[in-house]
C-alpha cells in the first residue's frame, strides 16, 4: 500500500511530461518555440516533441493566403478633392519567426503603411486620373506593398481597389454628364437608325422605280418591235402587189385626223401634205371621167362654156381636200390644248 502512492505519482508525473513534450501542428499552421523566452525554432505541421517546462510555444501563425479589406480611407487628389477608397490585399506569411519576432502587429502596420502609399499615389493624380487608372494604382501598391513586408516575413501577392467614392457634388455632377453621354448616345443611334431606314426605302423606292421603268422600257421596246414589224409587212406588201400610189395618198389622208386624237404635245403637219392631196385630187377627177360620162350640153351651157371656160371639177376636189387637212390641223391643235390644260 504504501508503494503505491509513489508509483502514482511518478505515473501521473510521467503523463503530464509526456503531455507536455508532444506537440501535433496542424497542415498549414507553423508554432513558434521559445526556450526560456528567447526564440529557439519553428514546428512544422506533424508531430513534434519540445523539452516540458523550459520551451513553450510563443506564437500560432496560419501560413495560408488571407484576406484584408479596411475600411475606406480619406485621400486628397492633385485637384484638392477629397475622395474614399478602399482597398483589398491577399497576403501570405512566408517566414513565421519574421512575422511574429519583426513586426508587433503586421495587419496594423499594412493598414498604415496602405493609407501611406495611396496618399502618395493619390496626391499625384487628378480626379479623372483616380477614377481611370486603378490598374496602375494597384500595381504600384502592390510593389510598395511587397517591398515594405518582405522583411516582416509576408508577401503581398494582389491589392484591389473596391471602390473611390468622390464627394456628393462631384458625383451627382458625375450622374449628369453620364446621362447625358447616354442621352446623346441614345440620340445618335436613334438618328441612325432612322438614316438606315430612310437609305433602305429610298433604295427600295429606286429599285422599284427602276424595275418599272425597265419594264416600261421593255414594253415600249417589244411595242416597237412590233409595229416596226407590222409596217415591214405592210411594205412588203405593199411592194408586192404594186400598190397604188393613189390609194396610199387617200390611206395618208385618211391617217391625219387619228394622229390629233393620240393626246401627244406636239403634232407636225408633214410637208408631203400638199403632194397628196394633188394626188388623190386627180385620182378623184380620173374616177369622176372615168365612171360618168360626160353628159351633151344644152345650147345655152354650151354658150357659157364657150365663155367661162370647161367646169373646174379637179379644183374642187383639191379644196375639199384641203379642208380635211385643215380640220386635221384643228382637231391637232385641239388635242394640244387639251394636254397643256392637262399638264398644267
């Protein structure tokens, strides 16, 4: 009985020492080992054994990318405005000891040293420059960034600007130019789309107008064609059985009066009219002997004939002649009178 309380004690004894120097750090944490306060080295992710009661684990580092958004900060631009912005980093400890033993508090000191480098970007730069280059801001934090925490153990792999919030005048000066570049953009394409649609029905209006005037075009050639046709025959014709050349006289007068009633603007009385006319003029006198026979003259004809002279039949044939030319003339001008009226 009595050797068992010793034999407990140096039991619990040697649980609490075996306790004490194991040491299991999780995937991506390193410990920082200090052996009787100063630093003696780094444990790595595993199972490790440290020496109980005289080292100690100082600090628990997680090695993994983080996240860091502050808040928005005040900067004065070239232009004295001031604007917010805020900004985002990933950053990564690399060295654990330099993290924990170099720098009391590196979130801190990036905060500040964040405000530091944006004052001096910022102060540089306009307005417009800020709000337009956040590729470059971000680059060139970046750089600062890395460079300043490199010796504090941490590496700076990307800085985002989340947003610059000018002042409440300068941003609803901003709205209003920018609805006016819509309003204007919308106006230009609205003007465009109208200057399409006119372009397409003019050149739908050009076509058409093009496929009737080809048509007419056409009409008019075959229309020719034909007659030009029809005429040849009628020469050939003509040719053939020897016409007449007082039966085409009478056709030609007999044509006149048609060509006042085609409503043309001009009608031209040939010169061949007065040939014509002589023509038929003695085909009606040969008829006219030919078919009646001359009756014989009483005595007292005779004697006013042996005075006056022989009866001028050929004459008068000849002037009704000329006054169908003359009424073709009239039905002409007629017909070009009514297409002047018309036109006008």
């Amino acid at each position: 009985m009595d050797l068992l309380v010793p034999i407990a004690v140096l039991a619990a004894l040697v649980v609490f020492v075996l306790a004490s120097a194991i040491r299991i750090v999780p995937q991506a944490r390193r410990y920082n080992i200090e052996r009787f306060g100063r630093y003696q080295r780094t444990l790595q992710p595993g199972l490790n054994l440290i020496i109980p009661l005289v080292d100690r684990v100082n600090t628990k580092l997680d090695v993994r990318e983080h996240v860091y958004s502050s808040d928005p900060k005040p900067v004065i631009t070239e232009d004295n405005l001031v604007v917010a912005i805020d900004t985002v980093l990933y950053y990564q400890i690399t060295d654990p000891r330099a993290a924990a033993y170099e720098v009391a508090d590196y979130l801190q000191a990036i905060d500040h040293l964040t405000v530091t480098t944006l004052r001096n970007l910022i102060g540089s730069m306009d307005l417009e420059g800020t709000l337009t280059s956040r590729e470059t801001i971000n680059t060139r934090l970046r750089e600062v960034l890395d460079e300043a925490t490199g010796r504090w153990g941490i590496r700076v792999n990307r800085v985002e600007i989340k947003a610059i919030d000018p002042p409440v005048n300068i941003k609803e000066a901003m709205e209003k130019q920018m609805r006016a570049e819509r309003d204007k953009r919308a106006a230009i394409l609205h003007a465009e789309g109208q200057r399409q649609s006119l372009i397409l029905t003019a050149e739908g209006t050009r076509n058409k107008l093009i496929l009737e005037a080809e048509g007419r075009q056409q009409a008019r050639i075959l229309e020719a064609d034909g007659e030009a046709k029809a005429v040849e025959r009628v020469f050939q014709s003509v040719h053939a059985n020897d016409a007449d050349p007082k039966v085409l006289a009478y056709k030609y007068l007999e044509m006149l009066p048609r060509l006042a009633e085609n409503g043309n603007g001009y009608f031209v009385i040939p010169g061949e009219l007065t040939e014509a006319v002589r023509t038929v003029t003695s085909a009606f006198a040969a008829q006219s002997d030919d078919v009646r026979p001359t009756p014989a003259p009483s005595p007292a004809r005779k004697a006013a004939t042996d005075r006056i002279g022989p009866a001028a039949r050929p004459q008068a044939i000849e002037a009704e002649a000329a006054r169908a030319a003359q009424m073709a003339r009239a039905a002409a001008e007629e017909a070009k009178r009514e297409v002047e009226r018309a036109r006008r």
